[in-house]
C-alpha cells in the first residue's frame, strides 16, 4: 500500500524523497526529475513546504505544464514519471513518482543550453562534478584497497576513467579493471556513463 502524506512528510527529505511548495521554473524541476532517475529514483511531493508544512497547490493545470516541459524538452534520454493528486486539510497535493532508470545517465538542459548530469546526494540533486565521496555510505575495506585508493586519488583529479585507463593505472587486466569498476558503481561509488562508449565511470 502507497505511504500516505502524513507519512512522507513524517520520514522527511532525502535521497529518495524531496518536498516542494511550488515548482518555480521547468528548468529547475527537470534537475530533480533527472537526480532521481540516474540515482536511486524517488518521490517528489508539490504542494508541501520544505519544512513539511502543508501548504497546497493552486493549480495542478499549471503545475503540470512545467512538468510536461521538463519531461518532454529539457530532460535527454526522456523519463517516465507517473503522478497523482491527493486531498489534505483542503489543499492540493501533487506527489509524483520518479523510478531509477535503466538508461540512466540522464541529462538537463540549464536556461544557458549546456546539458548537466544530475544525482541525489542526501536531500539534494547535484550535478556529478561536484559530487565529494560520502565516505560513511560504502564498504569501508573496499575503500581501502591500493587500487581503490589509487582510483579514487584519480578520479579527484579528473572526471572519468575507463576500463582501459584503470588497468593501466594499477596494472591489472581490462577485465579485472571492468569488474572492479562495476562493483564501484554498484556499492553506489562511481556513476557510469556509457555514451559515446567506451564506459566512463565518475566519482558519484
């Protein structure tokens, strides 16, 4: 059974939950939307303060349509999101669902026409070249390791490698190299982007 409201707004923000009182610009939504969607999806609720105050939306109409630009103009490859509205104390609420994608990365374009990939940190959707490695989240031995330690001093310093470059770069095979890398991004490490190929992996 879906969470109710109350029960969204109890858990707070986070990286797989984000409160807005009103979507300002498509711009600014299509960020959101492609944050969740290249990281671990999510639930965005309109209408509610970031506070958790319930404050409601004045139309859904208009809502929508910044939405709709954002999913169809500003967001590459495109998104699939489903929504709906709810009732609370009178108000409006708009509360969109936001799945992880598998085509992921994402991109959004910005009001000056560059396309940025965006990700959650926490209760935030930032862009992967300012990402810092949150290193209380990941498998500490595996943080460890020389070749992680190595990859990671990289990876601070320039903005992808690849398979190739990484078993260069410690002397292993590109196979091991993938493999390790693979593993990264699973722990929630690295970012993959693999368009143009070869597979490029980013500090996420």
């Amino acid at each position: 059974m879906a969470a109710s409201i109350p029960e969204l707004i109890a858990r707070g923000e986070g990286i797989q939950l984000e409160f807005k009182s009103t979507l300002s610009t498509p711009y600014r939504i299509a960020r959101t939307l492609t944050a969740f969607s290249n990281t671990s999806g999510g639930t965005l609720l309109i209408g509610i303060a970031d506070d958790g105050k319930i404050v409601g939306i004045d139309s859904e109409y208009k809502e929508m349509e910044k939405i709709e630009r954002a999913t169809d103009f500003l967001i590459e490859p495109p998104i699939d999101i489903s929504y709906e509205t709810r009732r609370l104390d009178g108000k409006t609420i708009l509360l969109l669902t936001i799945p992880e994608s598998s085509e992921k990365p994402h991109t959004a374009l910005d009001e000056r026409g560059n396309r940025t990939i965006y990700v959650r940190q926490r209760d935030k959707s930032v862009p992967t070249n300012h990402l810092m490695l949150d290193l209380e989240t990941v498998d500490k031995k595996l943080i460890q390791t020389p070749m992680v330690k190595n990859l990671l001093q990289f990876l601070r310093k320039h903005d992808s490698i690849t398979a190739e470059r990484l078993g260069k770069l410690v002397n292993i095979s590109d196979y091991r190299a993938t493999k390790l890398l693979r593993a990264l991004t699973t722990q929630g490490i690295l970012l993959m982007v693999d368009k143009p190929r070869p597979a490029r992996y980013s500090l996420k």
